[in-house]
C-alpha cells in the first residue's frame, strides 16, 4: 500500500512517523515533506507545494496511491479534498466547506451559536472604525481575532486598550495577515486553563483521541505573542473521564451533527480548542486538522494502527474501531528560530540531533528544516520538535529537557515551563489527599 502525507511541518513528520509503524504500508511519501521524513525507512518526499492541486493528482495517479492524508488547513480550506474526491481518490480529511470551521472564525461563531454549542460572547467587524467603537464600549481584557487563517497567529489575548487597538490596526490596516485579517472577531476573554481535544470522525461517529494541552505563546510563563505553539504533553490532568464526556456530549456530538444538518458533512479529525471554566468547557476555536505540537504527543501514545483509523474515517466505519492509549506520558518542546513569530534568519546549520534520538524514548520531528549540501539548516519559524515519551510526566518532561540540551544552532528559543501547569496541579491534587 502506498500513501501520500500532504504537508512539511513536525505535524506532517509525526503522522508519517507513525504510519510507518504499519507493514502493510510500502511507502510513504509526502509533499513537500522535510529531512526527518525522507530519513523514515518508507519515507520519501516529493517537491510539491501543498497548494499544487493538479501536481498533487498526477503523483497520486501515477504512484497509485491509495490513501492521501492532508495536514495542513489552507489545501483543506481551498477545497483538495473534494477536487481528489471528484477522481475517485480516497483522502483523508473534510471537505472545503466543512473546512470552513477553522478558515472563518465568524463562520465558526454562527455555527456554535445556531447549535448551543458553548463560546465566548463576540462581535464581528468589517471596519476598523466599528470594531474600534465596541472595543471602547466594552473595554479589556479582550481577544480580537483575525477571521481567516493566519498560521495559528491571527489571535491577540489583549490586557490593555493599547494592545487592542494595535492588534486591531495590525490585522485590518496593516493587514500583517493579509487578507485574512480584513474582518476581525472581538470576542469575551474566557478565564480558565486551557486544552486541546482531537476528535477521529466519519461523519456519524466521533471517537476521541487523547486530550493535551498546548503552549500558544512564546515565553515562559504564557507571556509574549501568540505563535503556532512553543510545546505540548498529554494527557493533562486537568481532563478527566467526567470532562471528557462532557466535551463530547456538549461540543463534538452537536459540531458533527450540525455540520451533517448543514449539509456538510464532516469526516476526518476535528479539533477542539476549548477554555475550561467554572461554567465548563467553552470552545475557543475549531480546527480542521492534526493540532501541531499537539499530535507531536498524542500519537505515539496511541496504541492503534493510525491507517486503519484513517480509512475507517474515510469508509464511514470508525464506529467498529476502539481507541486504545499507551499508559504513561508524552512531551514535545518546540526548538525556533531566534526572533520568532517575527522576523527571523534563516540557513543556521543545526547539530545534536543524533545525540538526542539516542534516548530510544526521544523523537526529533523536523518542523522548520532543509538540507543544504550534505548540512542540515533551519528554514522556518518553529524548527524542531524534540519529543520524549515515559512512565510518569515529570521524569518525561525532564527526557524531553536534556534531549533538547544536546541539539544546538544560533539563536535557538524554546520555552523552558512546558507541563508546568499540570505539575502544579499534580502537586496540588497531591495536598488534597
């Protein structure tokens, strides 16, 4: 069997990486890919860009591929599924309409709103003048969103009116997210820790996959800008067995039946961005893909064969599958680019990662890499995700530290807390026994 993973980031690696794992799978390619999936045994990358529909049916044509998995959400959003769909091509992912939960935020509102799905209060505005005029009214602490995609940089958690209005002039004058910043959402700032659920459908069942949390912006201690994600672990204590029913009861049931009532249908894996309150989990975004850092951690604690989910999803019989988790930990820190999410270079050689992955419980995913001669450099943002796996969280956030102690290039970030939330709630849990 053959497969192609469309895609470049660890997100797209991760994926590769655990399909591997299967051996009725003779090669895995993936488009454009990156350095760490053309090291996999099966693993072979292909210069396509993601966007290259036509390229990407004659690969899928020619090499009789019989399963494409599409990582990113801009192929999703512009419509790749239903353009191999049309071809009798079997793809993994939802459709360009269904993809619109994540591609328009004010779509996303409507729909939560139109099937009780719970979310922050928000206005949508297409002129700074409005959006300038609500935010006076209302004051801060505010989120103001950008509507379209913007890389998992389009959102500004702002404390004072000054941040406001900057992230404001910067989505719609400035237009740093070009046009997906043209209209911008100003939604209530939710209080409470946050948690990221992805969830496997077929359009009629949802089976939930392990929860996790990510780590948005890009110092310690969630200060500085928002970025892609610094790290993420799984599972996070603050989920449990009672929560997890009620995410699904409240938010992943009525969002797959209602997109099956809009006539949309949704298959693939739907993620929940969710903000868990004192009045419960409320849904701070929907994503129409794998979370990146978050599936860095959720799949190699996944005990099932990741293709077989996959073609059940595509086949509408997920319903006869059962997911099953490894016990224990995983943690991914993600290594950038000095300066990001702004400006940052690019072409640094990069060195250690051997050294790393010589723990049998570390993988080096490759987010932001190429390979310049026999060298291999940074070329984008994030970089690497360095990820270990273990027994208990707080040894496996500790592997994952010394891990990343033994990879080195110029300018190198990455936040030094991530898990810190839920050693603290580990700790505290502790005290209450």
């Amino acid at each position: 069997m053959k497969v192609l993973v469309v895609g470049s980031g660890g997100r797209e690696h991760a994926i590769a990486w655990k399909l591997a794992l299967n051996d009725t799978i003779e090669k895995i390619f993936c488009a454009p890919g990156n350095p760490g999936i053309d090291l996999l045994d099966k693993g072979q990358c292909v210069d396509i860009g993601v966007n290259e529909f036509e390229k990407l049916l004659e690969f899928v044509r020619n090499e009789h591929i019989d399963l494409t998995i599409v990582g990113p959400e801009d192929p999703l959003a512009r419509g790749i599924v239903d353009f191999l769909e049309r071809e009798n091509h079997l793809v993994f992912g939802p459709s360009g309409a269904a993809a619109q939960l994540e591609a328009s935020k004010q779509y996303a509102k409507a729909f939560m709103n139109k099937y009780n799905i719970p979310t922050a209060k928000h206005a949508v505005f297409d002129t700074v003048e409005a959006a300038m005029s609500y935010l006076k009214k209302n004051g801060v602490p505010i989120v103001v969103k950008a509507d379209g995609l913007a890389a998992g940089k389009g959102v500004t958690v702002a404390r004072t009116m000054e941040e406001a209005q900057e992230a404001i002039q910067n989505a719609m004058v400035r237009k740093i997210f070009g046009e997906a910043g043209s209209r911008v959402v100003l939604e209530e700032c939710l209080m409470g820790e946050e948690a990221s659920i992805l969830a496997l459908t077929d359009g009629k069942t949802v089976k939930t996959l392990i929860a996790s949390q990510d780590h948005k912006p890009a110092f310690d201690d969630d200060k500085g800008p928002n970025t892609g994600g610094m790290g993420a672990y799984a599972p996070p204590p603050l989920i449990n067995d009672t929560l997890l029913a009620e995410i699904d009861e409240k938010v992943l049931q009525p969002c797959i039946k209602g997109m099956a009532e809009e006539g949309t249908p949704y298959k693939g894996v739907l993620y929940a961005g969710l903000m868990i309150t004192r009045d419960g989990p409320k849904v701070i975004e929907f994503n129409c893909r794998f979370g990146d850092p978050e599936t860095q951690v959720v799949l190699p604690l996944l005990q099932n064969d990741l293709l077989s989910l996959f073609v059940a999803c595509c086949n509408g019989t997920l319903e006869q599958e059962e997911i099953a988790y490894k016990p224990g930990a995983c943690v991914t820190i993600v290594m950038t680019s000095g300066g990001y999410p702004g400006n940052y270079s690019k072409g640094i050689p990069i060195s250690g990662i051997d050294d790393a992955q010589e723990d049998e419980r570390v993988m080096v995913f490759h987010a932001g890499t190429e390979k310049a001669g026999n060298e291999l450099v940074t070329a984008g943002g994030r970089v690497l995700n360095v990820t270990a796996w273990g027994d208990a969280l707080p040894d496996t956030i500790v592997n994952a530290y010394e891990a990343v102690a033994k990879i080195h290039f110029d300018g190198v970030h990455y936040r030094t807390d991530i898990g810190k939330k839920a050693m603290l709630r580990l700790a505290h849990q502790v005290q209450k026994q």
